[in-house]
C-alpha cells in the first residue's frame, strides 16, 4: 500500500519561562526551606525555583510528585502576581452566607421553634439558613447556652433578710466558747440492687452498670456538721419524724463538750419546730436554734457534706440491704471524720442580699411582662 504525501505534525507545548532577579530568588529560597513557612507555600516556592532552572512542568511534577496541572497552576500564578499570588489561595465554591447575628441571639433568647422547648444548632441552623457551625460559634461568642437550664428557688420568706445576717454571721463570726453545727435529714436515701452486674473500668471503656434496679428499702440520715472542724455527727434511722430528731439531738449533746454552747442550723421542717422538741429544748438551754429561711436549703452548709456523700458512695454504690446501706454511710462518715476539712463560707449577708433583691426584681418584671 503507498502513502502518498502524507505529513505529519503535532504542535509541543512549552510552558512559559520564567527569570528571576537575585531577591526573588533569596525569598523564594527562603520560603521553601523555612520551618515556619505552611508546607503547600513551601512546595509552591520550590516549584518556582525549578520552573526558573528552565525544567519543564511533567519533570517538575515527578521530582516534587504532585500533579503536572498543579505545576503549571503555580507558575502561571507566580508569572502573574509574583511571590503574592502563589501566597494567596483561589477562593472556592460559594461565597459564605453572612448571618445576621442581632437575629441570630434575638432568636435564641426570645423565641422557640415549633414544637420544642429550646433551640439547638441545626434548628436555629435551618431558620436562618447558614451552617450549624456558623450558629455554635456565634453562641460561644455571646455565652449562650439553650441546652442548660439551672434551677432556682428564690425564698419569700418575709424575715429572710433576718435570718439570713443571723446564719452567715454564725458562719463568719462564730460565738467564743460554742460550737456551731449545720443539721439536716438527708431522707429515704434508697438501697439500690443493680438487676446485672456491671463490668468494671478498662482501657477504652468506662465501668458499665444497669439502668434498671431492684429497691430494697431505705433510711434516713440526719446529720450535724461542725463548722470549725468539718466534722460530722451521724445517724441513720427509718424514719424522719420528731421522734427520730430527738434521738438525734441527743446523740448531739452526747458526743459534744458539756461546757460548750450549741447553735444547730436548721430548715423550717415541721419536725423541728414540734411541741415535744421544743419542751425538750426548753430543758436543755445550751441549745440555739437557727432557722433557715424557707427555699434557702443552701444556706446550710451540712447540704455540702450531703453532696460529697451522694456523688462518691451513693451514686453508684450497690446495696442488697438497708442494713448494707447504713453500715456504707456509717463507714463514709468514719472516714470522713480521719481527715475532715472544714467547708469555708465567703460570701457576706450583704452580697448575698443584693443577688436576691436583683433575683426577685427580675421575676418581678417577668411576671408584669407575662400579665400584660
């Protein structure tokens, strides 16, 4: 077969070159070898500088072992903006959504979406149209935080302010020769049985431990803790009548110096006020009784104590017996008693009463605003 006149031609690509002066070559160099400098500039200065050796783009592509197109991507950047445009990345895809932020927080604080109670990120996300990031991030800026809500119990009592400098007064200029004690029930503490038992703690897993529990009775712990030493009378009973507060006061003046003065801080309970309890007060005029005023539980110290015990024995304890549970809180309050430390109490009657008085002009103008 004869080929006649055929003649044929393929057009090479060279890719542009590129000089460079002697402080562009210094920069570049410098970008490249720097440990400071991100590691895709570093790779764009290299390309640079073996694209000015007169290497052409697939030979720069396998010495570097990145994609010819990203070679000739670099070069032509550098060609156009110099040591600036290799700095300054494309942007890419669609511009962000800017968000209106006084709607952002406006949203959050004053409404709910259908149907639930509070936000979350990806609703309020969907209001408005931008990222779930974009509505975290604005929220940790401002301090918001729709998915806590804390509770709170303002007192009412109408001798509050009273009360109040007679405790923290108690607590921050005890009496000479008294003993101060912070008294509460802590009751029907349960003893709880796990129905499976759990598996322990482990390297990449946490103790396990059942939802479901089987209920094997309860008790009542009343409890003195001494404010000047952090120690604590206690005694568990079945129940929290005045009957079991009498047997406790008397434990009290038991295992308490006889020569010493004793000031109980105490709840309003019905239990304590009792005619009973107070004839056997009236016998014994060592007593001092404070009361709290009501719906300010946490201004008894005792509270405290109650809380260690629930988060380091209670919680997660397993008891078969209320006789197992006494002897665990029996043996909490020994050990406890080794080593005590006293609770300090910092805030002064007047701070104290300021917040209130703030607290109670708040929900003053909330319930007006609710009315209206």
């Amino acid at each position: 077969m004869l080929y006649l006149g055929l003649k044929w031609s393929r057009e090479v690509r060279v890719a542009p070159a590129i000089v460079l002066s002697d402080e562009e070559k210094a920069e570049l160099t410098r970008l490249s070898r720097s440990g400071c400098t991100s590691v895709r500039l570093a790779q764009r200065a290299r390309i640079v500088l073996l694209a000015a050796q007169g290497m052409q783009n697939k030979d720069i592509a396998q010495e570097l072992s990145v994609g010819r197109v990203q070679v000739a991507r670099w070069r032509e950047r550098y060609l156009q903006a110099g040591v600036e445009g290799i700095e300054r990345d494309l942007a890419r895809g669609a511009p962000p959504v800017k968000v209106n932020v006084a709607q952002l927080v406006e949203l959050t604080t004053q409404s709910k979406p259908a149907a639930a109670t509070h936000w979350s990120t990806r609703k309020l996300a969907a209001e408005l149209g931008v990222a779930a990031s974009t509505v975290w991030r604005h929220w940790q800026s401002h301090g918001l935080k729709p998915h806590i809500v804390r509770g709170f119990k303002v007192s009412r009592d109408p001798k509050f302010a009273e009360k109040l400098e007679d405790i923290v007064g108690l607590y921050m200029s005890p009496p000479e020769h008294a003993l101060v004690l912070c008294c509460d029930e802590k009751s029907q503490v349960q003893a709880l049985d796990r129905t499976q038992p759990g598996l322990p703690i482990k390297k990449g897993r946490a103790q396990t431990m059942t939802h479901d529990y089987k209920r094997h009775g309860t008790t009542t712990l009343f409890a003195a803790l001494n404010v000047l030493d952090g120690k604590v009378i206690g005694q568990c009973q079945k129940k929290h009548t005045h009957v079991e507060w009498l047997k406790f006061l008397r434990q009290i003046d038991r295992e308490t110096p006889r020569g010493k003065e004793l000031h109980l801080i105490v709840d309003n309970y019905a239990t304590h006020k009792h005619p009973n309890v107070q004839a056997w007060l009236a016998k014994h005029p060592r007593f001092h009784i404070h009361f709290t005023p009501t719906s300010a539980s946490w201004l008894n110290m005792v509270e405290r104590f109650f809380r260690d015990l629930t988060v380091s024995r209670l919680r997660r304890g397993v008891f078969t017996s209320v006789a197992e549970l006494e002897a665990a809180i029996d043996e909490y309050v020994a050990h406890h008693n080794t080593d005590p430390k006293p609770f300090i109490w910092t805030k002064s009657a007047r701070d104290i009463l300021q917040k209130v008085i703030r607290a109670n002009s708040g929900l003053s103008s909330k319930q007006n605003e609710t009315l209206h």
